[in-house]
C-alpha cells in the first residue's frame, strides 16, 4: 500500500479506471440505442405521415372526380363509340321511315 492510507493501490487504480470505461461504454451503447429507436420511430412517424398524404390525395382525386363538370368528360375512345351508335340509330330510323312498304 501507499503512505497514505485512503490511498489506491495501482491495482486498485487500473481496476477503477477499468471500471470507469466499461461504465462509459455501456452509457454510450445506452445512448446509441436511444439515438437508434428515436430514428426509427421519427422514421416511422414520416411513412406514417406520408400514407396519410397519399390517402388524402387519393380521396380528392376521387371527389374531384365525382363532381358533375361543365363539359362531357369522356374518353376519346368511349366519345367515337357513343358518335357510331347515334349514327347507326339515325340510320335505322331513317330506314323504317323511308323503307318500301
């Protein structure tokens, strides 16, 4: 032992100092950790955020769409198709109006 007698022996004194760093490195796996789930939860918390913004945008695309406009809405394809049956239907009426009896 040393003169003095609350001194630390070296023994002693590497063992503290040993003690004092696996202390500092359990409060640093600790701290990482906490830095580790704050990420994923922030992380969670912004998909979270995002489907609700996609959720909310496919909702008022689908309102919009709902809405009745000012003007016939259709589809080139769909507005031909509607041209062929009005056409055919005029022809048919005009067949039975002027058809041989």
């Amino acid at each position: 032992m040393s003169d003095t007698p609350n001194a630390l022996s070296d023994q002693e004194r590497a063992e503290l100092e040993q003690l004092r760093a696996e202390k500092r490195r359990r409060e640093a796996d600790a701290a990482a950790a906490r830095e580790r789930a704050e990420l994923e939860r922030l992380r969670a918390e912004r998909d979270a955020e995002a489907r609700d913004a996609a959720a909310h945008e496919r909702e008022e695309q689908a309102r919009r769409r709902m809405e009745p406009g000012d003007d016939l809405a259709m589809p080139t394809a769909q507005k031909v198709v509607f041209a062929i049956c009005v056409v055919l239907m005029v022809c048919g009426v005009l067949y039975i109006a002027f058809a041989p009896r």
